[in-house]
C-alpha cells in the first residue's frame, strides 16, 4: 500500500475512533463459531442478544446481526430485524431477499413524512458512516437496500419532530456525546479487557491487509457498546424513535398485516423488544443469525472455498 493511501487511511480511521457513536448498536461476545447463517428455536435466556462478534480463530471472525421473532396470541408474526449500517454487500443482499417475505418492512430513517426514502442525505452522520465504510472497506446501507419497495413502510420520526422531542427532553448532540464518553468508561469499569488504544488503531492501518484489521478491531470493541447503551438511560434518539416505530407498527396490525419486520439499528432493539413484550404480549418463538462483516483472512477464505469445491467433486 502506497505512503499517501496509508496516510489518507489513518487521517479516517482516527475520525471514525473518536466517533463510536456513530454506529450505536447492542453486541454481545459469544463462542468460538463459524460465520454462517444460523437459525435455531429461541431460548429462555434473559436477555436476547441482537448483534455478536463471533471468533473462528486466532484474529478471524465474524460480526453478526439477529432477526428475532415473535409471535402475539392471534398467531400474527414480527420480527425485529437488527442491522449494523455499514457491512458487507453479500450481507444486505440478504437482507432484500428475506424482506419480500413480509407484509410490512418498518424502517428507521429520520426525514421528511412526504420525502423520497431512495435519495440519500449528506448529513453529518451519514458522512461519518460513508467514511467508516470506505475505511473498512465496506458498503453504506442506505446505498445497499431497497428503500423502494411496495412493503417498505416509514416508522421514524420526521426531522422537525425529532429536534422538538429533543429540545424539550433538553438533549443535544454535544450532550449525547458526553453521556457516550460517560457510559463507555462506566460501562468498561468491571468489563474483561480495555478498549482498543489509538496505538492498536494505527498498528492495524499499517499492516498490508488494514481493512481487515481494522474491522476486528472495531468488531470486538462493540461488544461493549449494548453496556454503553444501557448505561446512557433514556435518549430521543433510541426510545423517542421507537415510541414512533410502535405506532406505526399498532397501524400496520390494524390494517391487517399479520408478517411485519421492524427494521432497525441493533442500539434500538432491546428497548423496543420491551415494548412488543409489555404493550402486545408476544412470544419470542425464533432467532436467525446473519454475518454482517467477514473478517477471516484471505488465505482462510480460499482454503474454506477450495475444500468446499473438493466436497462437490
């Protein structure tokens, strides 16, 4: 990789480390597992898990998001569909294909009621998000998914709603990043291990495979990021925005759509899984796991394709 590329690299990846925020999901750690997808029958676990870093070895893995189910006591279906907004291509593509499944697909997205869900915006978190992508060589969401889709349904806030809720909740940008910068070191203080250094950050940008090190960097820091959530309390930003996404999913229901998806970012879903549990009385009656960033080497991909091809032979 060229001195400039390096540079360039660094200059970014130091703006996305300073920047957690930005992504906002709820990870938790699990067991040494191959990435793939997986579905199994739920569990009685007391906390359900939307987003993990799964180790397959030494400095190999995979981020993965769940789609949870639940099903109400009139046998209507709804999944909370966890996503991270920057991964692989392969990962939103199945995304679209599972979403022609269901009646009604909830999604998030701050914007005008009347405005065009396929135009992309240029605000200042979709900046740091495109730039996040490029530095870890992945793609944007919003550039990934069809918003376009007949079933695809608007369950957010619009943005003069969303600055009143926060103007008299008293919240603000800089006040939601220092209750972040808060709740990181509380949410670190009994935690196993540190949080990444900027000496690891830019150890990782100077090895020949950098975006690769840089997303196994990045992918098991957030598995301290649900702790982070939960210690910031109540904000605008994740439970005001869910209240809508219930609303709007309580008109779906009563419109007779019995197969909905609430699609959101993983930092929304504990909160709003509380909700569907308190305010309709599901169960949760499966779990489905989606790798979202591979982060095996290349040496290990060729292999794992080789012998899959021998397998077919």
């Amino acid at each position: 990789m060229s001195m400039l590329k390096r540079w360039t690299r660094m200059i970014a990846a130091l703006g996305v480390a300073v920047a957690p925020w930005a992504m906002r999901p709820a990870v938790a750690q699990t067991d040494v597992e191959t990435p793939v997808p997986e579905a199994r029958a739920a569990t009685a676990e007391a906390e359900t898990k939307f987003i993990r870093y799964r180790g397959t070895g030494d400095d190999e893995g995979a981020l993965e998001t769940a789609t949870v189910t639940y099903r109400d006591a009139d046998g209507r279906e709804i999944a909370l569909v966890s996503v991270v907004h920057i991964g692989d291509r392969v990962y939103y593509d199945r995304l679209n294909t599972m979403f022609k499944g269901y009646d009604a697909v909830l999604y998030e997205m701050i914007k005008p009621k009347d405005a065009d869900p396929t135009k992309r915006g240029t605000g200042g978190l979709s900046f740091i998000q495109r730039k996040m992508k490029d530095v870890l060589d992945l793609d944007f969401q919003l550039d990934a998914i069809d918003y376009g889709k007949d079933n695809f349904v608007h369950a957010d806030m619009t943005p003069e709603a969303f600055f009143e809720a926060q103007e008299q909740s008293g919240e603000s940008l800089f006040k939601l990043m220092f209750k972040s910068v808060f709740a990181q070191w509380k949410a670190q203080a009994g935690s196993e291990g540190s949080s990444m250094s900027m000496f690891e950050v830019l150890g990782a940008l100077m090895k020949d495979d950098s975006s690769r090190a840089l997303k196994l960097l990045f992918a098991r820091e957030m598995s301290k990021v649900d702790k982070m959530l939960s210690a910031m309390g109540s904000t605008v930003i994740i439970e005001g925005r869910n209240k809508t996404a219930m609303t709007v999913l309580k008109q779906s229901l009563d419109a007779g759509k019995r197969k909905i998806a609430i699609f959101y970012g993983g930092g929304h879903m504990p909160d709003l899984e509380k909700r569907l549990q308190s305010e309709l009385g599901v169960k949760k009656v499966g779990v489905e796991w989606f790798p979202a960033w591979d982060v095996r080497s290349d040496e290990t991909k060729q292999r794992e394709a080789a012998a899959a091809n021998r397998r077919e032979l």
